[in-house]
C-alpha cells in the first residue's frame, strides 16, 4: 500500500467515525428548545391575562393533568392500549407491504397484476374504511388493528417497491456474474441494497400507525389515547386534550427513536454526507 | 481456449454493436481489446461473461457455449462495484459461500495479502481509497481461481501511479494460476504492459481491425526502446482503425527490422 493510499484511508476512515459525534449529541437537546420557548411564553400570555387559559390552558395547567393522569396509573393504561394496537397494526400491515412490495418491484407480471388495485385502493380515504372494519371485524380490536394496518401498509409498501426498482443494475450484475439463484441474489443483494428506503419506509408507515390509531380509537374504545381525546371533549376538558396530544407526541417520537436505534447497526456502512452538514 | 465464432450483436434498438467476430484466445493468454469509444469492447466483454446474448455467432470455452455466467469466468468491472453493506473481507469472499467459514477466511486473507491490502479486512468499501477498492475487486474476482478473467478498463479511473502499481498485483496474481485473460482498454501503455496480444477494434459496427503480437518479455520496461516500438505501433494502427484504412498499410515498411 502507498503512503497516499495510507493517508487516504486514515483520512476518510477517521472523518466518517469520529470528531463530529460530541457535536452532534449536545445538538440533540436543541429540538426542545423552540417547544419549551412556546410553553413559556404561553404560560406568560395567560398569566398576563393576555390570553384565555380555559379552552388553551397553560402548560401549568397541562403539566398538572398530565402529572395525575400518570400518578393513577390510568396514563398508562391508555398508552399501554394505544401502543398495542400500534405494534399490532404496525406489525401486520408492515409485513404485507414489505412482501407485496417486493413482490411488485421484482417481477412484472406482479406489478402489472396487483398495483393498479392497490394504488385505486390507495386513493380510498382511511376513514371510508372504519363503518365497513366495524361491520366485518366488530367494534372490539380486530377492525381497529386493520385501520392501522391498511395506514401502515401503503408507505411501506410504495417504498418497498421503489426502492427494488431503482436498485443499481450494476450491483444485480455483480450477483449474476456469480451465478446467484433468485434466492439467493434476493437475500445477498436485493434485500440489503434497499435496507436504507426500507427503513425509511417503516418509518413513514410508523407515522402513519400512530395517525390512524387516533382514527381507531375515536370510532369506539374504552381505553387508549384516542378515548382519552374523547372524553377530555365530552367532559369539557381541554386539558386532558391537550395531554393526550402531548403523550401521543411523545410516543410517537420514542417510537420513531426505538425503531432507528434498533435499525443503526445495520446501516453502518453508508456513506453518508450526515456528519458534514 | 476461447473463441468466437462470426459473433454480432444488434441490440432491440437497432444498434448494430458488433458484426462477425472471429477470433481465439489460448489458454492462459493476455487479449487486450484495444479501440475508440463506441466500437464494441463493452459489448463483446458482456456477452463473454455471459451477461448479455449475442444476436449470431457463439463464443465457446473449452468448446462450451457461453450463454449465461460461468463459474469458472470472473470479470472486473470498470468500477469496483463492491457492495458497499459488506466489509473489504466478505467482498473478496463474496463468491466462496459454499466454502466452509475456515476455508473462506484463508483463501480471504491470502487473496488480500497479494493486492496489498492485508489488515484491511474489516473496513467498509467506504473506507477505502478508489484504488483500494479496485484491488478488493480484483482479489474477488481471482480469489475463486476462474479460468477466464474478463476485465472491461478496470484502471481508467485511477491515476497513473496507482495503475501502475495495479498492473504489477494483477500480473503477480496471474502468474499464480494463469488465467486466460480478456480486457478491454483505450490505453495503449496499458495494452502493452500487459498483453501478449493487442487486438485493435473498430467501430460502426463493432468489429476486428487488426491483430498485433507482443513478445516483449515479462516484467517490461516501459522506459526501454522496445517498449516504445511497441506503443507506436499499436497507436498507428488504432491510428488507422479511426480512419478506416486498411490494417496492415504501411506496416511491412514501417515495421521492417522493429521489434516484432
């Protein structure tokens, strides 16, 4: 090896793995800052009376629900129902949109046959499906499930697909000069080459999980976050609204974070522009 | 040995790639296809490895048609083409799967010690320098021990030192097992350092022009005058093939008492 090439690895090596990280953690505090600069200044505005605290009440006010909602044990009870339905949405309609994806980005004949219905079926509002889930599934967790699953579904399902299609001829060569079975050139090549838009896909479709479980929980439930909107509405309590928002925010991000940090590892050989920006 | 036989290739558009190729290549024999943009070299390395399907004509290895990918043929891109999810080591081992863990890790490291690259095992392609990356496919691509090794301008991206250096790890690991060895280039320097015969194309559609013997002895210098007799006389006939004369105009004048 040349003394350049050594310089060159020792350069690029170093750069990918080190100095920017120490930086990047003390930016990690930065995403609260605009939210608690809000809070604040809300709090102030009320406590000003400068604005009304009853139908937007103070973050005081929210804290304080948010504090006896979680000391009864009942926060957890709706977040534990919620997350559930989450996973197990998330879980099926994940896994039918990986397989049908893959199926209709790596074979025509697939993609010709079943991605017209599924792009019409696409276009079906997710809440035209809740009176015909609860007809076929009942009022209980089966039709709640399949509305997150078909909102899940249809990210990871697009994703899957674009990213088999738009996978490097070159990097297909490579398998096929070894004479790599279909199986194998699926497993070897096809599936870690869309790892990235994969991943990314889930994500999306973990969003949208958590956007339809509200949906879910709305149409009939008696535990879970979505209920708990509902009845901070019915008893006139916006408070508790504002609490439920908050708790799903706060799922929602915990689980977008889980879902990265478990994905991490296997994405550590990209060659990203993350640590430059 | 290799051969082709009256092989062309039209692809669906129309493009009339290559027209009525004959030509053989011995066992453990150096090929350079050598020619201007567009006469062809791409597509008949393409079609050797079995990853394109020639329109007429056949091209046998050891009297078996070539239709498909062989295992006994290894190909070195013109870009690494490593998969940039697996360490420098399961690159090179990328095609010993059926190999047993213990085997797969010496054949691995040996393969890595001969392109100077040992202790480079657990990086990332990303991690490497683009010559780097080109010797690790170089080391996948003999570290199955093929007896046909296709390489389509495997260094044009690399500066000259660096290519330099390529030639001498790629002629060590040739000598190991001597592949019979096809590779297409525009370099002329190139051709001579490392063919035992430069096979001049020209296109419209792609076809042979001229065949030239190199009997320069192994190692070459390129600094000595037989050396330079040599890259003149390839130059004159890619010359000639740019400007569809005749192959051998000139040459019997030109070349009497040179070096071949």
């Amino acid at each position: 090896m040349s003394a350049v090439e050594a310089a060159a690895i020792d350069t690029v090596g170093s750069a990918s793995r080190g100095k920017a990280a120490p930086a990047r953690s003390g930016l990690v505090w930065l995403g609260l800052v605009l939210p608690l600069l809000l809070a604040l200044l809300w709090e102030a505005l009320v406590a000003a009376g400068l604005a009304n605290g009853r139908l937007m009440p103070p973050p005081s006010v929210v804290g304080r629900t948010l504090w006896e909602l979680a000391a009864s044990g009942e926060l957890l009870t709706h977040a534990a129902a919620t997350l559930s339905r989450v996973g197990a949405g998330f879980g099926l309609g994940a896994l039918a949109g990986t397989v049908l994806g893959a199926l209709t980005g790596a074979l025509p004949v697939a993609q010709r046959l079943l991605d017209p219905t599924l792009q019409a079926l696409r276009a079906i509002p997710s809440i035209a499906w809740v009176p015909l889930f609860i007809l076929w599934l009942g009022i209980f967790e089966a039709s709640k499930v399949a509305l997150i699953a078909v909102g899940v579904f249809f990210p990871v399902y697009l994703g899957v697909a674009a990213a088999i299609q738009g996978i490097d001829r070159k990097v297909v060569e490579v398998g096929r000069v070894f004479r790599l079975s279909r199986l194998a050139m699926v497993r070897r090549v096809l599936l870690p080459a869309i790892l990235p838009d994969w991943i990314t896909a889930l994500r999306s479709g973990l969003g949208l999980g958590f956007m339809f479980v509200v949906a879910a929980e709305i149409m009939g439930a008696s535990e879970g976050l979505g209920y708990l909107l509902v009845d901070g509405q019915q008893l006139g309590r916006p408070d508790t609204i504002i609490a439920a928002i908050i708790s799903f925010a706060v799922l929602g991000k915990l689980a977008d974070g889980l879902l990265v940090a478990i994905t991490r590892p296997f994405l550590a050989w990209q060659d990203t522009a993350r640590d430059k920006l | 040995m290799l051969s082709f036989d009256r092989l062309s290739k039209t692809y669906a558009d129309g493009t009339h790639a290559l027209s009525a190729i004959d030509l053989t290549v011995g066992r453990g024999e150096i090929v350079a296809l050598l020619g201007g943009s567009g006469c062809g070299k791409t597509t008949l390395l393409r079609l050797v490895a079995g990853l394109d399907r020639p329109s007429e004509g056949a091209i046998r290895l050891d009297g078996e048609i070539v239709a498909e990918p062989r295992a006994d043929v290894g190909v070195i891109f013109q870009e690494p083409r490593l998969f940039p999810w697996l360490c420098v080591a399961e690159n090179v081992g990328f095609g010993l799967s059926h190999l047993s863990a213990f085997e797969r890790e010496g054949l691995v490291t040996n393969a890595l010690v001969r392109v100077g690259l040992a202790g480079h095992e657990k990086r990332w392609p990303r991690e490497l320098s683009g010559g780097q990356q080109q010797r690790v496919a170089i080391a996948r691509a003999l570290v199955t021990r093929p007896k046909l090794l296709l390489m389509d301008e495997p260094f044009s991206a690399l500066d000259a030192t660096t290519r330099a250096s390529l030639h001498g790890h790629l002629l060590a690991l040739w000598q190991e097992s001597r592949p019979t060895v096809v590779m297409v280039t525009h370099d002329v320097e190139e051709a001579v350092t490392l063919a035992d015969r430069i096979v001049v194309m020209q296109p419209k559609p792609g076809r042979v022009f001229d065949e030239l013997g190199n009997p320069l002895a192994r190692p070459r210098d390129r600094l000595s005058p037989a050396f330079e007799a040599a890259k003149r006389e390839a130059l004159r006939a890619l010359d000639r093939s740019l400007r569809h004369e005749a192959p051998h105009q000139e040459k019997a004048a030109e070349t009497a008492g040179m070096w071949w």
